[in-house]
C-alpha cells in the first residue's frame, strides 16, 4: 500500500518492475509486445466478439492481480489493452458487472500500474450508464474509488494526474461521487494541481522550460478548470434547488423532485444563469456557502484571474479559449458571493511586477481585443453581469450580527447595496462603460452578435441603477439619437431571433430607467412609428397619370377653362365626362359615383324600384341588372356592398335602375374601406341609406381636394404650428417660423447692425451667436506658404506672438519662419531629428517649445532672444505646453505620465500618475486649466497644491485625452463634454469625435479636424473612413453647435489661429501611396469673409506657374533618364502621348478641384444666406466681429 514501511529492494518489482529485454525474450516480454499490438486494435468494434468468445477480460484480470502477475509492467501493458477495449459501453457494463472496479482499485499504489488504472478509470466515466452503476457499487467501494483518484492527483505521474482530472471533470454530476469528494478535501487536491504548476507562477515566468513542460502544463490548467467548472455547476445546482425548496414550503407549493445521487445531473447553459439569478435574488448576503468559501481561501479567485490574463498571449495552443472560458464560468458562480465581487473589485498581481484591476481583466476579454473569442466574451459578460446586477437589497443585508464585542466585525459588515456602489464605481473606473457600449453596436461574429448584444445591454441595465450612470447615459447619442431603437428593430442574423428578444427586453428597460417612465406603452409607439416610417420611406409611390390629368381636366372646367380642358381631353384621350353636383335621390334611389362604360365595368349595383322585396349588390361582368328573385314575396332579400380601396381598383360601382337607367362614363378614386353584408327589409334599407350609412363614399375628389390635404399633412409637420399662415408654396417645403420674442436679434446681418443702436451691444438676444455664425461659416484662402526644398512637408505651424511670422514644422524636424506678408522664408533652424509634431512660443516671444516623433531628446525648449539655442531637453515627454497664466512652468506628457517642470531650470517639479487610475489613451496630452491650478492628464483630473487626483473622467473612446474649456467650468474630452463642478456630463457632440480641437483667442469657436500626422494604425485607419477627414469644421464654444464644415479636399496635419482672430493656419498636405507627401503647404485663411473673382484668378495663376514648373522639372528628369536609360520606344510614340494625356488630365483635375472649392465657399455662403447682404462692406464687417468678442 502507500503507508507501507517495505524496503526499497522489497518494492521495486512492485514500483517500476523489470528492465526491458528484448534478447533473450522472456514469456513476460513475449506477452507484453502481444499486449501492446492488441491496444491499438482494441477500439475496433469488429474485434469485440472475438474478445469475449476468447475471454480476453478473465485474461485481464489475471495481469492486474499482482500477487498472481509479479510483473508490473506486464500489468500496465495490461491495463492500457484495457482501457481501449472499455470504449466499448457493452464491454464496460460486463466489467463493472465482473466486479472490475474492485479489482483496479487493488493495484498497488505507487507503482506504474496505477498510472494505467488512472487511464481506465477516465474510460469508465466517459459513459453515463456505466457510471450509474459505478454509482451503485457499495459505499465503501465507492470511498476506496474516489480516494484512489484523489491518490492520483497527489501523488501520480504527469498523465495520471491528467486522467485522475478529466474522470472529476465527467463523474462531478454524480451526486454521490462529488459528496464523497468533498468529504476528502477532493477541492484543495483537486486545486493544487493547478496551482503548483510553474506556469501559473508569477515569479517563474521567466524560467526557461521546454516546449514539452510548457504544453504538459496547459494541458493541465485546462483540464483543472474544466473540471472546477463541472464542480461548480453542480454545486450550484445543488443549491439554487435548495433556496427553491425553502421557497415552495414557506408559499405551501408541490416539493420538488430531487434526482436521485446515482443519476448524472445535465444543466443547460440557461438553468445554469437561472440558477445563478436565484442566488443573488434570495441568497442571504451572509449565507456561508462552503465550496466557494473554501475555493476563496485556497486562493482560486486569484489564481484564476491571474490564468485568464497569462493565458490570453498562449501562442500557438488550441485549448486556450476553452481554459479562459472554464475559469471565467467557475469565477461566474463565484461572483453570486459578495467576497467574491469585492476580491474581482482589486488589483491583481502580474508577471514582470505588474498589477491590474480584476475587472479591467474581464473587460478586456469581454472587448475582444486580447482573444477574440465570442464563448470568452459571453463568459466574461455573465461574470461583470453577476456583479452589476445583483439586487439591493438582499434577504439578511439589513440584520444586525453581533458575534463579538469587536468594533471591527461590526463595522465590517456590508449590505447589498454597498456591495452593488463599489462594483459600479469599479466597472466606471476600469471604463468598463465603453466596452459595454461598444458590445451594444457589435455585428461580428454574425453568429453571437444578438447574444453578446444581450448581455452588454443587460449589464449596462444593472448599471443604471446608479443616479450617477444614468444621468451620464442619459446624454450620450445611443439614447439622444434613437441609436438603441435603430439596433431594436432587427436581429443582426434572422436565425438568432429568441437571442434579439431578450436584447429588446432589456432596451426597452433601459430606456425607461434613463427616462424615467415606468409605462412602456410610448416607447413601443416610438419604434412602432419608426417601423412604419421606415416602410414608407422604401415605398415606391405609382400612380394613374391619366387619373391625374382627369382631375387637371375638371379643375380647369370649374375654373371656366374650358377650351383648354378641351385640348387637354383631346391630346390626352380622355374619356367625355362632366362632374354634376352630388345629387341625393328620393325614395329608394342611391347615389353613387361615377363609374366607367360598360366595356370595363367590373361591378353593377342593381335596385329595385319600391315594390320589390329585396335590394341586391352584386359582382358581374355583364352590362345588364339581374336581380335575384326573393323565395318569397316578403322575405327581406339580401344586401351586398363591397367597395375596394382607390389604391387597387379598377373598376367603380355603377346605379342601373330598371324604371330609370342612368349611365356614366367618368371614372373616379373611391374614398372608403366598407364591406357590408346584412340583411333587411326594403323599408329598413331606404332608412339606412337616407340617414347616412353610406355618406361617406359620397365624397368627392378633386385636385383642389388633393393639394390641399398635401399642403396641411407638410404643415402637420412644423414644430410649432400657426393657425394664420401666409400662401403654401408647391414648390418648396413649408414650415411655420419658430417663435421668435421682440428682443431677439434679427437673422439678416445689416437688421442688426441697425438695431445695435436700439439694443446694444449685438442688437438682440442672441446677436453674438448669430454674428459669429456669421463670420466664422466664411473663409477666404489668402495665400499658401511652401518649403523651397520640395522634398520636405510641413507637420506643424504656429503663429509667432508679434503676428509677423508663420512658424512651420517640418518632416525634417527643422523650424521654419515664413514672412505673413510675402511668403518668404525668413529663417530655418534644425530643432530634432524626427518630424515636429508641436509648436508653442511664449506670449513674450522669448521661448519655443517643440516636440518631435521619435529620436532623443523628444522635446526641448529654445531660446528666441538673439540666437536661437536650446535651453533645455526633456528625452522622454513627446508633447510640450506652457502653463496658461504665468508661463513659469511647463507640463510634459510621456505616455500616461505627466510632468511638471520649472521654466528656468528644468527642474522636475512634479510627476503626475496613479496606476489605478489611468485610462491609457493613445494620445494623451497633459494640459494645464486657465489658472494653472488644475491639470488634466490621461483623462484624469489633477490638483496642483496637493498633488493628488481629483476625479477620473469616464472614457468613452481610445484616443483623446481632453481639454480645458477656456471658460472654466468645462472639460472636453473626444465628444464628451464634462461639468467641472459636479463632473456630470453635460453634453455630447458628436460631430467632436476624433477631432483636434482648437480655441480662438477669444475662447467663443472651436477649430475641430481629423489631424493625420498619427502614427497609430487603428486611428488612421478610423481617420480614412471619417468623411471629415480632408476638412475642418467650426463650432460656437457657447453652446457647441455647428457653424460649418470647409473641405480643403487635401489632408490636414495641424491648424492654428492668430492672436487677432483674424487668420487661420492650416497645413494641407496630399499623400501618395508610400505616405510620403505630394504636395505640401500651410493655407492662410482670412476669417469671416468670401473668396471674390479677383482672389480665384491669382490663386488659378499661381497653381498655373507651378503646374509649369513642375513640368519643367519632369521634362528635366525625363532628359536625365534618357540619357542614362536605353529607351524601348521611339520620340513620339504611345508613351508620349499617354505622358501629354496625364498632364491635360492632372489639370483638368485641378481646374475642377478650384471650382468645387469656389462651389464650397458659395455653398456656405447660401447656408448662411440669412445672415449676409450683397451691399455689407469687409470693413464694417470686421469692425462687427471684433466687437462680438
């Protein structure tokens, strides 16, 4: 046995028995190479009657019976023949029945035939029905088998631990096996085989193991959590049926059926996330639920969290995905116990001493971004759900314990909803709300997209609970634009419907937890409206045009036209028809409208005169009355109306009476949807017919009838309605003016110029939002500034501080200043050796600042007085400002870090970081507030007194870190404005996203674009598929609306404005496909007036002289290469005049690129065509826009 105290001679033939000889062959070899060829055969279910006619299994049993067999490698050779033959069910059954599991279990331990043993046992367990029986052996058996497994975990060799696993793994849905394994302390074995591997140490990661240790060990973290899995299902099972159990007796239901210990019990995937829910709705916060309290003091949780994150950058290993996805699920069951959810709320260690946030980790593999593997992402979404969704309130969350006198368990004690405020706070920091929000939208894979949909909205409900995350999500564009009733409307795959109905369920509680409405009702009239406005707008409208040139025809004749209705009833061949007045017949008489001749009348309307007993309508083909005779005289007869919409029919209803026939040939749209059938008496039926019940089909239609029903449907559609309009247009839209008070400034630029005097200082509320609307929709290219070298572009620009220069940034990392009047380049300084990607100078014109791509030092501040030289290097910060009020300091940013420096002498003051709260933008910029007492950095708000952070904004995108509004109160980060007071978010603006954004001098615009000098892939790549990304737009700061967007058709590396507000800088560059420019060249624009005639004609001479010097050169180069090339064609060949075509081409190009341009400027000209007047001077105008500020 295993406690044997036998020397190590006594053991050996027992532990690893005899050599292996092949010369001289003994019996036992002999056999052994017998046994050995038989294995592999052994699966073949041909061979299965030859093993029992020949009684292979008594043969079997002999070998395994040590005291019989003294070989044991006889005896493992034994047991592997016997484990391929127990894929046989038939065979497994008969070995069981034989008493087979008695016999395995006395192999002797350790020796190598127990490794074998390990093997079979694992064939056992594959089969349920033999399992059941295993099951039924007695007690003590089964105590010895699940003893014997726990041995092999222990004490085994590499693959009897792996076998002894994988039987756990499928026996665990046997109650009675896992009862027993619990009593045995089956967890901690079960966990240290896991635990003691090399690979999940965090200190060992960088030992050296072959690829054979590393893959042995994968395989066994695998198969650890598989079965960890499988052991917390069925636990959890277990207990959900319980808390239902206490339920049903205390609410007096039927009890349950339990299943019996020896039947596998199977849980689908939806009764495993309904058990979970039972759990955290009516487990008690303080129940001690022994498996998973037991697994949290062995450390699992850790551990677990730490194998998710190593084990995503496994290469090359194909059970990765189903490692990650069995330890999430078993931290998914975890999670239902508050200890659990407050462990997933810390840091958790990583190799190369680094830590991460426990959620951070389950966001990041539910963001698809480390494995993109849709059954992780769903398993890592149940884990977040299990932590944000949990109710309130909870059964014991709110009764006092008193165990001891200790303050400190008192104070320990937590509710449900304390619980609940830590996992949403920590979801909002590790910015687990842009992933949910992401997941929202997602469309790959095609086949999880519903399902993962559903569950990000469902995690996103929990989390709306919270005031603070509703009113945030209350301002984003999901739920302002009706982005979320757009994604309501269909499934991503039609297969996958049941998975969308549960995504709706979940919108739709969404929305009425950001609403605010409890009633349901108005949102499904909100989608139901989209719906029916969705098939409209598809709707191809076809129409009768000869109906519609009848209707021309009667108007024209009511209005007395009637030579000209006569040459429009010739030229359009339209049948003879007058239109009388609606006439009402007495008696038994009924009017109806006008029908078609007799050669297309589809139905006839017969009635009797008064004498008769019946009154018939019916369908026929002929031209004649016929009605049906009563059976008696008396006896109401039966009436029939049918009258089919003016959408479909063909054919209208004609009166034929047989005392006095009227006919018409005038073919009319009916108005009604009717179909009555009744029965009644002639009386009853002229009383109906008198009193109104078909009144409504005597409507009569006309053009002016159709126009004007038009007309009010278009003015059904205005905001705010009036009931005294002026003449519709049928040519233009129509829309009521919204209400305007006496003091608000007029729309027309010259009305309030005039009324400045009356109502100074704009001329009405709201009149310096319309003068900047005004000025800043205009701008007017004034000239280009180029770099004498042609083979380097610009990067970057600035103005200098007296306005007299424009300083540009080059590829090169040069300086260039460039005279703002003449173009002329005035001086070049090399400042690095990478392209320049930021340049500031001080208000007091002495200092520089630049920053650079790659290359050391990466920023450095110049000296401007008299030389220009470097005054300080800073290696490691990419991007550089000064300070806004005193400039004394300086703020340099290095990845997530900021620090502060002193101006004079580089000192580092200050570093700015937290680990725990970083949001790792990809473009992080530090930036200081207007008073230099704030700094926010990587998303991240910073006081400069104490040096400590302040709040961490929530991230809603990868990129942009944010700004300072120079107002004051309010920070902007991507599209996201925040409120600097309360940190609420106050607004979102989607035209903002991506975009670089610059403040004018005043602080009132915002200069927004898509910079391309990024040398991130994704953001290019995002960049490229904007449609903004050739072009920059301008907002008003006030309130973040748009003014205009100007499409330079080329792209922008940087913009900046002049001191004055009066220019604007833009660096337009044209890219070819090796990334290198074209053409470059910084555009100065001159704010808030039109291009004219006399500024296109010099701008088309001046791209003139240099298409010519471009050709110029070419024809240079050409020379040059025909001189050192040998030519294939002759002078005047197809390559000449392809040459010559390409030229006529590129200009032509170019022509058409300055007439769109000049289209443009016109363009928003015309959007602002309220605001303009022909006669308004550029002086005046600039006299206006200075004033506004």
């Amino acid at each position: 046995g295993e406690c044997s105290s036998s020397s190590w001679a006594e053991m050996e033939p027992f532990v690893i028995g005899s050599s292996y000889t092949l010369d001289p062959l003994s019996k036992e070899m002999q056999q052994r190479l017998i046994l050995q060829y038989l294995t592999p055969v052994g699966e073949y279910q041909e061979l299965l009657g030859f093993m029992f006619e020949h009684k292979a299994l008594d043969l079997i049993f002999h070998y395994i019976n040590l005291r019989e067999n003294r070989d044991v490698r006889l005896a493992f050779d034994a047991l592997k023949f016997l484990a391929a033959l127990l894929c046989h069910k038939k065979f497994a059954i008969e070995f069981i029945n034989l008493g087979g599991v008695q016999r395995l279990l006395a192999v002797h331990r350790p020796s190598v035939a127990a490794t074998g043993v390990s093997l079979c046992l694992y064939y056992l367990a594959y089969f349920e029905d033999a399992m059941e029986r295993v099951c039924l052996l007695p007690q003590h058996v089964l105590s010895d088998l699940v003893s014997f497994v726990l041995w092999l975990l222990e004490c085994s060799h590499e693959s009897g631990r792996c076998h002894a696993t994988m039987f756990f793994g499928l026996s665990f849905p046997f109650k009675v096996i896992l009862e027993l394994f619990d009593m045995k302390d089956g967890l901690r074995k079960l966990f240290n085989v896991m635990s003691t591997l090399p690979i999940v140490n965090i200190e060992l990661q960088d030992a050296d193991l072959n690829e054979d240790v590393v893959f042995t060990n994968r395989q066994a973290c695998r198969h650890v959590t598989v079965a960890l899995k499988k052991y917390f299902e069925v636990h959890l099972a277990i207990k959900a049926d319980h808390i239902r159990r206490n339920h049903l007796r205390n609410e007096g239901g039927m009890p349950m059926i339990e299943i019996p210990p020896y039947k596998a019990a199977k849980f689908p995937a939806e009764v495993i996330q309904e058990n979970m829910e039972i759990l955290l709705e009516y487990m008690p916060l303080r129940m001690y639920w022994e498996p998973v309290s037991e697994f949290h003091k062995l450390g699992g949780v850790q551990l677990l969290l730490q194998l998710v994150a190593m084990a995503s950058e496994w290469s090359y290993y194909t059970g990765k995905a189903e490692t990650i996805r069995s330890a999430l699920d078993v931290l998914g069951v975890c999670a239902t116990v508050p200890k659990v959810q407050f462990k997933l709320a810390e840091a958790i260690p990583l190799p190369e001493d680094v830590s991460s946030p426990a959620v951070s980790i389950l966001f990041g593999l539910a963001d698809s971004d480390i494995l993109p593997e849709p059954e992780v992402q769903k398993s890592a979404l149940h884990v977040i759900i299990n932590c944000v969704c949990g109710p309130p309130v909870r059964l014991g969350s709110n009764v006092a314990r008193y165990v001891s006198g200790s303050a400190k368990k008192k104070t320990a004690i937590k509710t449900g909803a304390d619980v609940l405020v830590k996992m949403w706070e920590c979801v909002r920091s590790n910015n687990g709300i842009m992933v949910l929000l992401k997941l929202l939208t997602i469309k790959v894979p095609i086949t999880e997209a519903d399902s993962i949909r559903a569950l990000a909205c469902k995690a996103l409900v929990g989390m709306s609970r919270s005031e603070t995350m509703k009113q945030i999500i209350s301002k984003l564009p999901l739920f302002n634009n009706g982005q979320l009733q757009q994604l309501m409307k269909e499934p991503v795959l039609q297969d996958k419907r049941l998975e969308h109905v549960k995504f709706c369920k979940y919108a739709k509680e969404l929305i009425e937890r950001v609403s605010g409405r409890s009633s349901n009702h108005n949102i499904d009239i909100s989608l139901d409206r989209i719906r029916k406005a969705d098939i409209v707008a598809q709707t191809k409208i076809l129409y009768n045009e000869k109906e519609l040139l009848q209707l021309i025809h009667d108007h024209l004749v009511s209005q007395g036209l009637t030579e000209t209705a006569g040459s429009l009833q010739k030229e359009a061949s339209l049948p003879r028809c007058s239109t009388p007045p609606v006439v009402h017949p007495e008696g038994a008489h009924i009017y109806a409208t006008p029908t078609t001749s007799g050669k297309t009348l589809g139905r006839q309307l017969s009635v009797p005169g008064p004498s008769t007993s019946g009154v018939s309508i019916s369908s026929g083909a002929g031209g004649g009355a016929r009605a049906p005779p009563p059976s008696t005289p008396g006896t109401p007869g039966q009436i029939k109306v049918n009258i089919i919409s003016s959408k479909t029919n063909n054919f209208s209803p004609v009166i034929n009476n047989n005392r006095f026939p009227v006919s018409r040939t005038c073919q009319k749209p009916e108005n009604s949807h009717l179909a009555v059938q009744t029965h009644s008496s002639p009386t009853t039926s002229r009383h109906d017919f008198r009193h109104g019940s078909l009144t409504h089909i005597e409507k009569e239609v006309s053009l002016d009838k159709i126009v004007t029903e038009y007309l009010r449907e278009q003015h059904a559609l205005c905001p705010n309605p009036v009931v005294t309009c002026p003449s519709f247009s049928l040519l233009k839209p129509h829309r009521c003016p919204d209400p305007r008070r006496r003091s608000t400034a007029p729309t027309s630029i010259t009305a309030r110029l005039h009324r400045r005097e009356i109502l100074p200082p704009y001329g009405g509320i709201e009149g310096a939002k319309l003068t900047r609307k005004h000025v800043y929709s205009k701008f007017r290219p004034v000239r280009s500034y180029r770099d004498n070298e042609e083979d380097d572009c610009f990067s970057c620009c600035a103005f200098s501080n007296g306005q007299d220069y424009l300083m540009l940034g080059t590829y090169a990392g040069e300086l260039k200043l460039f005279n703002i009047q003449t173009a002329e380049e005035a001086g070049s300084y090399v400042c690095h050796s990478s392209p320049l990607t930021h340049l500031e100078q001080s208000r007091d014109g002495g200092l520089m600042l630049t920053s650079s791509s790659w290359g050391r030092p990466l920023s450095a501040l110049w000296k401007m007085d008299n030389i220009f030289d470097m005054m300080h290097g800073f290696e490691e910060d990419h991007y550089l400002e000064f300070c806004k009020q005193s400039q004394d300091k300086i703020i340099g940013t290095k990845d997530e870090t900021a620090h502060i420096y002193d101006i004079n002498t580089g000192t580092l003051l200050m570093t700015l970081f937290d680990q725990d709260k970083a949001n790792n933008y990809t473009r992080n910029r530090a930036t200081f507030n207007s008073t230099d007492d704030l700094v926010l950095n990587d998303g991240v708000l910073w006081d400069i007194a104490s040096g400590k952070p302040i709040h961490k904004f929530d991230k809603f995108n990868p990129h942009i870190s944010g700004v300072f509004h120079p107002m004051g109160l309010e920070i902007i980060i991507n599209s996201e404005v925040w409120d600097l007071r309360t940190f609420h978010l106050l607004h979102t603006v989607p035209a903002l996203d991506q975009c670089v954004i610059r403040f004018n001098t005043a602080g009132d615009i915002i200069y927004g674009a898509i910079h391309q000098l990024e040398e991130d892939e994704e953001l290019a790549e995002n960049t490229i598929k904007s449609p903004y990304g050739s072009s920059f737009r301008t907002f008003d700061a006030t309130d973040y609306s748009n003014i205009a967007t100007i499409d330079v058709k080329k792209d922008i590396f940087d913009l900046c404005g002049d001191n004055s507000d009066s220019f604007l800088a833009v660096i337009e560059n044209q890219k070819i496909d090796d990334g290198l420019s074209e053409e470059s060249c910084c555009r100065l624009y001159e704010v808030g007036r039109l291009r004219d005639e006399e500024d296109q004609e010099e701008e088309e001479e001046e791209e003139a002289a240099e298409e010519e010097e471009d050709e110029d050169d070419d024809s240079q180069l050409d020379d040059d290469a025909e001189d050192n090339v040998d030519m294939e064609f002759e002078p005047g060949s197809e390559e000449d005049g392809s040459e010559a075509e390409e030229e006529d081409g590129r200009e032509d190009n170019e022509e058409e690129e300055d007439n769109e341009e000049e289209e443009l400027f016109e363009m928003d000209s015309d959007n602002n065509d309220d605001d303009s007047d022909a006669s308004f001077d550029d002086d005046v105008l600039f006299e206006l826009s200075s004033d506004a500020y």
